[in-house]
C-alpha cells in the first residue's frame, strides 16, 4: 500500500527520503550529533525512507542497526523520538527519487512498495550499522543513505552521483546523504 502523510507540512509518500542535519542545540546530545554531522560533506547528514503508514520510516542510524520509528504528530521533534532513535537531528527537507522519473503511475507504485518492502525487511532482519563507508554494495549492514541507495537501485534509480569527496579517493563509491539531496528533486524545510 502507499501512504501520504505530511512532517512539518512537506508531504511525503511511501519511499519519499526525509533528509536531516544532525544535532540542536538544546541539549548536550544534540551537540553530540551535530560534531558528528560535521564528519559528513554537505548540509544533509542524515537519510531516513518514509513507509507509512502515519509517521512510519526506516533508518539506519544511531542505534546501531537498521529500525523503524514513528514520527507523530505530523511533525519532525528529535527530542520526542530521541528514544526510539538514539538521534538528534534537524528537519532539514525531503528527497523525491520518483519526481520528474518517466514511469507510469502503476509503475511509480510497485517501486514504492519495493522501496519500503526493502526497508522493512532490513529492519526486520535487524541489520547491522554499515561502518564501512566505502562498501557500499554489501547487503549486510547499511549506512543510512546506502539502505536507500540499495532499495533504489534494482529500478534502474541510482543515487550515488559518484562525486564522492574532492582530492581523497575511494570515495566515490560512498552514497553521501548531501548528494542524494542535490541529485533528487528536493523541497527543503
């Protein structure tokens, strides 16, 4: 099933990508996560896949494998899901990978039932943190923008721009959660 639900009124749809900085101000674990943030290029830090339904959505993140977590409310608050995350980040806007793609309707479906379908079962397999950011084939653990590069890529939808950072090799096979920003149409918070 697709779902539609709307965080801080951008609406999302079953596979849309909510993209976030991380860290706040407010507490000493927000500061935590915005110096780690600093680590990773770009303004996006952090990728998480919007399933539904309601606030539902995939990551991988802070605790250390891939979960789900609910965004209630209709609105992004990291201090509300802070215990489901182990994460303070900032809305910062939402990645469409689907916009603008010549697929039909039906077509545009199956993919976002696939895309979730993916996710979920990462997370219900419990999948590692990928902490090897250069491995960004494997299917056994995931970084937070590989899970969604992965769930994409069967359709033909490849998020890893190839950039990677200027002037330091090997990173060109990192999915960065800054360029499947930039290479998606966006509407940012």
């Amino acid at each position: 099933m697709i779902y539609s639900y709307e965080i801080n009124g951008l609406p999302v749809k079953t596979g849309d990508l909510i993209c976030t900085t991380d860290g706040g101000k407010d507490f000493v674990s927000g500061q935590f996560w915005r110096l780690i943030g600093k680590l990773i290029p770009g303004d996006v830090d952090h990728i998480v896949i919007y399933v539904g339904p309601e606030g539902r959505c995939v990551e991988a993140g802070a605790k250390g494998c891939v979960i789900t977590f609910d965004a209630r409310n209709y609105k992004w608050d990291a201090y509300e899901m802070e215990a489901q995350r182990r994460l303070i980040d900032t809305l910062y806007g939402v990645a469409y990978p689907l916009k603008n793609k010549i697929f039909s309707e039906h077509a545009k479906a199956r993919i976002r039932k696939s895309v979730a379908s993916y996710c979920l079962a990462q997370a219900e397999a419990g999948k590692p943190y990928n902490i090897n950011f250069l491995n960004s084939k494997t299917d056994d653990a995931f970084y937070c923008s590989q899970l969604a590069y992965k769930a994409y890529l069967p359709h033909d939808i490849n998020l890893n721009t190839g950039k990677g950072i200027p002037n330091v090799p090997g990173t060109d096979s990192v999915i960065f959660p800054q360029e499947i920003w930039s290479g998606c149409p966006n509407r940012k918070v």
